[in-house]
C-alpha cells in the first residue's frame, strides 16, 4: 500500500461554491489517502452531490483549493476529469441499453482496426477483461445491456469506469437500487479494488454500509464538512449527531399547541405503492385539523404514499377512509371530488402552468365554479383569483401577468391559492416551501397554521427537519417505504427523527464514553 | 425593429407586451410587407379577379389549419389530414351520387358523411395516441396511410364526379367578390377562436400544451380533451373535403397529397409552437394567409413554381426560427 499520511493523494481545501444566492459548498475540505474506502454522509442538500460535481468537473468551484498528487486540480469537463483520474458511478446510469455491454464499456474510447472501423474483437476482448477484472465473469459482453438487471447494470457502470486508468472511483449512492445480495456483491467488489490500489469514494444514506466497508468518513452539513473520522473510532450515532450538528437542536417550540381533534379526518390502512409493491404498506391516520409531517430520505418513500391517496398514481392495494367512509380513487379527480388537494413537490413541472396569467392558475382546479355551459365567465375568475390572492397576501402586478413573472414563494402561493379555491378539507403538501425564500417561508407556515386551524388537516412532506418541527402536529418518519417510528411534538428532536429515517433506533440507545 | 422600440417605454409590461406583438402583429406586419411589396412589382396582384383567386385558393388549407391548431396546441401534430380529407371526399362523393335521391337530401347526406368520416378518423387518431401515450406522429402517420387506402378502396381509384348542380354552383359562388367558401373557412376561424379563447375547453387546451401534468393533477379528463382536439382536426377535414368537392366538382381518392405539410406549415407560420401550448388561431389565418399570398405573387412576378416552393420552404424555417426567440423572450 502507498505510503499513507505523508501525502495525501486528493485535498480538498475550503471548498466554495453557489448557485444564485444559495451555498452550496460552503467550506468544504478533506482529503483522500491512496487505497481507502472514503465515506461521505450527510442529509439531503449538505453539499456530497455539489462537492462530487466539482470533483468530476460538473461545476467549476469559486474559492479554494483542490490538489492532486501535489499539483493544482481545477477540472473544466467531465472528460478533463476523467483524463486526470476521477471516475463517477452516478446513481442513474448512463447506459445506452440496446447496445452490448462491450460497446458500453469501451464507449469513451472505442478500439479502431487499422481501416479506421470497430475493431469488434478487440472491444469485446477489453471488456471482457474490465468485466473479470472485477469478477463478473458470469455476463456475456455481446449481451445488450437493456437485458441485464439493475445490479448488473451497476457493475458494468464500475467496469467501464475501472477502464480508464482511474485512480479515483466516486460511488454515487450505488445501493440505492439494489437488494441486500447485490450489495454484498457489490461490496466484494469494492474491496477487490481497493486491494489493487484504487481509491473510492463512497456517498450513501445507509450507515450500516458506511460502517461495513468504508475505512474514514467525512460528515456534511450545511455545504460545510464538520469533521472526517476513523471508521474504527466512531459509531453510527455519533455521526449521526455530526449529521444533526448540536446547534440545530429542537428550536421550535413557538408553535401553537395541537388545536386539532381526537377526530379522525384520513386514515389510510395497508397502502402499497406501485414504486414498492413488496413492502407490507402503510398504515396511518389524520386528525381534524392537525398537520402531519412525513420525514424521510429521499427515496423513503414519502412522494409515493402522497401521490397514492391522491390517484396520481395508481394504489396497488389498501384502502383510504374518509371521516370514516372509504373512498374510491382511480384518479385526481376522484379525490378532488372528496375534498383533498395535492401541492405537488415541483410547481414548474406538476403544479403550475407558467405562460398562463395568475388567474387562470388560480382557477385551474375549480375551474366549474368560474364559468357556465363551458364558457369561462372571466369576471368570477378574476373576483375567485383577487379573492385567493388577499386570503394569501399574494403580491402581483396584474392577475393577467404570467405566473412565471413571480418570485418562488409567491408562485407557491398562486399552487395554495388554486387548491383552496374549492374549499378542500384535507391538503397534501409535498416540500411545500421547496426554493421559497426564508421570508415567503415564515409566511407560508403561518398561512398553513391559519388552515389547520379553519380545520383543513393537512399532511406535509419535508426534507427540511426545522421545517417540520416547526410547522406539524405529528410526525411519521419513513425509510425504505415503511414508517419507522411515529413522533409527538413532545419527542421532537432532529437527532431522533435522523436515527429513524437512517434506520437507526436500535442503536440509539448505545451511547460511546 | 420599431416594435421592440415601442415596448421598452412600459418597461413593466414588457415580457405581455413583447409577446403578444410578436405573436401577432409581427406576422400581420410581415403579411403587409409582403402584400405591399407584391402590389408594386405587379400590377395584376391587388386587382380584384387575384384577390378573389387567393382567397379561394387558401380556403381550404385555412380549414385544415384550423383544426390542426388545436392538435398542435396539444403538443401533437396530425399528419393524416390530407388523406382524410380525400377519404371524407369519397364517402361524400359515394352519398352524393346515390341513385333515387332529391338534389337537396343528396347534399345533406353528402356533407353529413364526409363530416362523421372526417370525424371518425380524427377520434380514432386521438383515441389510440392517447390512451397509449403515442407519439401522435406516428399515429397519424399510420392513419395518413390507412385513410388514403380507404379512399382509393372505396372508390376503386376512380375519380366521383357529376354532383348536383346546386352544390357544383356552391363552390365557386362569390358574395361581392369574396368566394363563400372562404366565408365558410373564416366562419371557422371565428368559431375556433371563440372556442380557444371563451371556453373552458379552449383554456384546458393550452393547458394541456404547456404542462399537461398540471392540469391532469388538478382533475380533469385529459384523456378526452386530448381525443376531442383530435376529433376537431378530424372534423375539419371533413368539412375541407365538402369544399373541395364543390369547388373542383369531383371527389378524387388521390386528393390532398402533402396537404398536411402545407396546414401544419401555415399553424407553425402563425406563431403556435410546435411543442403545444403557445400559439392562436388568428395566426394561423394570417399564417394560410402568408402561404397563400407568396404562392399567388411569386407566380405573378414570373419566377417558376419551383422558386415558389424552396422561397416557402424557406419562410416556414424563418418562422421558426423566430418562434425559437419568441419562446426565449416568454420564458425571461
């Protein structure tokens, strides 16, 4: 093995880089020895993906300092970084299916016979030799690709990836869509190429595989990196609490007390979302006017039960009651038609139509109450679009100018305001202050809590924690689409609710002297 | 240009303003240059008999325009309505010569079956490319040929002709100077814009166009408005058909070959965006209109067919060009 702390093969030095007025990275500095497993863990959004983007020349940096071997590292192309070494495995593969698994493999560089055409041969002889290389002897390279399984897929995407004289190999959250063998595999793997002197960098949500294979850890928060540790030294709750970071604990205890009913307004029993149809489903309820939150990694889950009681997907089985009775949803409208609106987690593709003016948006769900024999009265859609833009402090010019002229937390509001025109009694709101300044923000929680008090209940999906403490009743935190662990506002830490979502609590209790 | 000018004095409206200038005004203007610059090279251009000619001659593209709006609006395209237009043409042109019927019962049959084929073929394009989310492209493609066989199978290749006289006498009728057909295609026009811009239906229409995800989360039968605008461009067909038959008097299964490219041509002319939700039926009559005006003045300064073809060609390229800019002022 390479010597180890003399000199590091890759440092990172107060990292910085923004995007409008955001950090992104915001200090960011570790470094790589030769021959590790490098962990980097963090929640949503602390800066692993941006940090990974620089590094493989996605995004240029603004302040700091990367070195390589002890030379000055400032990748301009994905190919400049590839040509210095760094190879990314991303979560979604970048594949071309109907082509075999040697054409995949050696499409960065493919071999030419001395007439200048595909030199077939020789491409299938060098995948051949990528794919023994790190055991995958079972899979025909003239196979194509769009055949194989996910795992499969993965693996040639760290095949094609080794190819190259990579020094540095970047897993991009690689267990996200494997099963519990395929990742052992996948492990194998890893630590076969690390034995031969390749340096990986590994970024995953699962701590137990962070603990399984990885030598150091570097933990993110807030786009900065707070401390990179032994593997040896530390356990999983400690990183957690690198994670949560002691400052963040518990700040919103301002919030009104529940003022919601024991009365159940939604109970949702044994629900399976196509996206996971082995899971046992999912079984929950929601009070008069209360605001659950849904807590949760990406990927836990959380979108799918949202949009499954809503029939903008399809429910594979269970069932929904509403105020007792159970409901029949085969699309939106049918649960339109019960009283529940959806404020999707992206307003520009799933909420909003941008070109059209503010009050054709407002009036886009209860579009019925606004016109008569299909004729739009124009004069009650605008009176329905003034009315819902004072009932949210809306700030517009004209209600004719498109709704891409506002800021975010307005274009939020114009999503609020077309859903409570028809009076709903029950909203669902994924990530609802996603790109909303801090100030719209404070006013949408406020508008929220003035709903639930009008009795609307309201479930809220967040990947923002201080957000969901702030602004709910209860809390569900899901991982890998089951609830882990249900909180009262009385249980709220941010501490507890990481260890739920990363499928921790057992270990909770364990604490290091 | 002077109407860029003219906008930046109310810099607050500027992104509306700019828009709809230029989605509308601006192809107007462009017709005006055109129509000024072809009354002064000819002298024959603005006389009345060529002013009756064009009018006549851009009738029915106009009429497939329209309904092909509304797919385009949709995000779709419809490639099928040449050879729907002669497949409505035959069936009407089959009713039309029934033996044993009255002249006036022979044309409402007539019109009545070429209008339902037309339709019929529309629903069908709508259905199948909606249900199975297909590219409508393909799909219309598929009918283009279906359609076409039909026409020829129907007729046995064999030109129908020999109409009532009423109806023959329909198609060339001028009410001061102006072709009644072409009073039927403006009629259409209107009541497409009163649909596109006064309904519910028109609203839900554009937006489909513009994110159809949006509007099917906010609960309305996407599937059905997506059929509907389908059936429209289906219908219009059928109507095109009835005028082509009146005013050529002869119901051919080879009719309106390439008619599709000139209606979507004039549709792209006229400011509607390719990829849906952008776009009005007033610059689709203006774009028909644009068509038609080069093909008549080119001809009548002298330059060959052919000329008229690559100089038409090169203005659908140009109206894209410019609606690539169009999008990119909406969106800032």
């Amino acid at each position: 093995m390479p010597n180890l702390a003399s000199s590091p093969l890759l440092s990172v030095t107060d990292l910085r880089k923004s995007f409008g007025g955001i950090h992104a990275l915001d200090g960011v500095s570790f470094a790589l020895t030769s021959g590790e497993v490098h962990a980097l863990v963090g929640e949503n959004g602390a800066g692993k993906s941006t940090l990974i983007k620089v590094l493989s020349g996605v995004h240029m940096f603004e302040a700091g300092e990367i070195r390589m071997d002890g030379d000055g590292y400032r990748p301009t192309s994905p190919h400049a970084a590839k040509v210095a070494g760094i190879q990314v495995v991303h979560q979604e593969f970048n594949l071309l299916g109907d082509l075999s698994v040697a054409e995949n493999i050696s499409i960065e560089a493919l071999p030419k016979t001395k007439f200048g055409l595909l030199d077939r041969k020789e491409m299938n002889r060098r995948a051949r030799a990528a794919l023994d290389a790190i055991g995958l002897n079972d899979v025909d390279v003239t196979a194509p690709v769009r055949s194989l399984g996910i795992a499969h897929r993965q693996l040639i995407e760290i095949a094609r990836a080794l190819q190259s004289d990579s020094c540095i190999l970047i897993l991009d959250e690689p267990t996200a869509t494997l099963t519990e063998r395929e990742t052992a595999r996948l492990f194998e793997i890893v630590s076969g190429i690390k034995a031969k002197g390749v340096t990986v960098v590994f970024v995953s949500h699962h701590l137990e595989e962070v603990f399984g294979i990885c030598d150091r850890v570097t933990v993110f928060r807030n786009g900065k990196t707070i401390t990179t540790e032994n593997i040896a030294d530390v356990t999983p709750p400690d990183v957690v609490r690198f994670m949560v970071g002691h400052a963040l604990e518990e700040t919103a205890s301002d919030a009104a007390a529940p003022a919601h009913s024991r009365e159940v307004a939604l109970a949702v029993e044994g629900l399976q979302t196509t996206a996971n149809p082995s899971s046992d489903g999912i079984s929950f309820e929601l009070r008069k006017g209360e605001i659950l939150g849904i807590a949760g990694l990406v990927g836990a889950g959380r979108t799918e039960v949202l949009r499954a009681i809503f029939g903008a997907d399809p429910m594979l089985s269970g069932r929904v009651l509403k105020d007792g009775a159970p409901l029949t949803i085969r699309q939106p409208r049918d649960a339109i038609a019960a009283g529940i609106g959806f404020v999707t987690e992206d307003r520009k593709d799933e909420g909003l139509i941008l070109e059209m003016p503010i009050a054709a948006n407002s009036s886009l769900v209860d579009i019925g109450t606004v016109s008569r024999w299909g004729l739009v009265n124009f004069a009650a859609e605008r009176a329905m679009a003034t009315q819902g833009g004072a009932r949210l402090k809306l700030k517009y010019g004209k209600l004719s100018d498109p709704v891409s002229s506002l800021s975010g937390g307005n274009q939020q509001k114009v999503v609020l305001a077309k859903w409570l025109a028809g009076n709903p009694s029950i909203l669902l709101l994924d990530e609802p202050t996603r790109g909303v300044d801090v100030g719209a923000k404070a006013e949408i929680y406020s508008i929220l809590r003035g709903l639930a008090a009008q009795g609307i209940s309201m479930i809220v999906v967040s990947s923002e924690l201080p957000e969901l403490t702030a602004l709910t009743d209860r809390i569900l935190v899901m991982a890998g689409h089951q609830i882990q662990g249900v909180l009262d506002r009385s249980e709220y830490s941010q501490e507890r609710i990481l260890q739920l979502a990363y499928g921790q609590e057992t270990n909770s209790e364990r604490k290091t002297a | 240009m002077s109407i860029a000018e003219e906008v930046s004095f109310t810099p607050r409206r500027k992104p509306v303003s700019i828009r709809s200038i230029v989605n509308n005004a601006g192809i107007g203007l462009a017709l005006l240059v055109m129509i000024a610059f072809f009354s002064v090279a000819s002298e024959h251009f603005l006389s009345a008999n060529n002013i009756t000619n064009i009018l006549t001659q851009i009738t029915i593209n106009l009429i497939l325009a329209v309904g092909m709006t509304f797919v385009i609006l949709i995000g779709g395209i419809d490639l099928s309505v040449g050879s729907v237009m002669a497949f409505a043409a035959v069936v009407a042109g089959k009713a039309i010569t029934l033996p044993g019927l009255g002249p006036t019962e022979l044309i409402i049959l007539a019109v009545l079956a070429g209008v339902v084929a037309g339709t019929i073929c529309g629903v069908l394009n709508g259905v199948v490319s909606a249900y199975w989310s297909l590219p409508s492209f393909i799909i219309t493609l598929g009918m283009l040929n279906i359609a076409r066989g039909a026409a020829l199978q129907i007729s046995g290749a064999q030109t129908i002709y020999s109409f009532p006289f009423a109806f023959e006498e329909f198609g060339s009728l001028l009410v001061y100077g102006v072709p009644v057909v072409f009073i039927v295609a403006l009629a259409l026009v209107v009541i497409a814009w009163f649909v596109l811009n006064r309904t519910v239906f028109g609203r839900l229409i554009y937006g489909i166009g513009n994110n159809e995800e949006a509007v099917r989360l906010a609960g309305h039968p996407v599937f059905w408005y997506k059929v509907a605008a389908f059936s429209i461009c289906g219908f219009t067909a059928g109507i095109a058909a009835i005028i082509y038959m009146a005013r050529l008097n002869i119901a051919s299964p080879i009719a309106g070959i390439g008619f599709e490219l000139n209606a979507i041509a004039a549709v792209i002319i006229g400011g509607t965006s390719l990829s849906g939700g952008r776009g009005s039926v007033i610059g689709t009559l203006l774009g028909a209109f644009i068509i038609g005006v080069l093909a008549n003045g080119l001809i009548l300064i002298g330059l060959s067919d052919f000329m008229r073809q690559m100089i038409t060609g090169v203005v659908i390229v140009v109206a894209v060009i410019l609606d690539h800019y169009r999008a990119k002022y909406s969106a800032s």
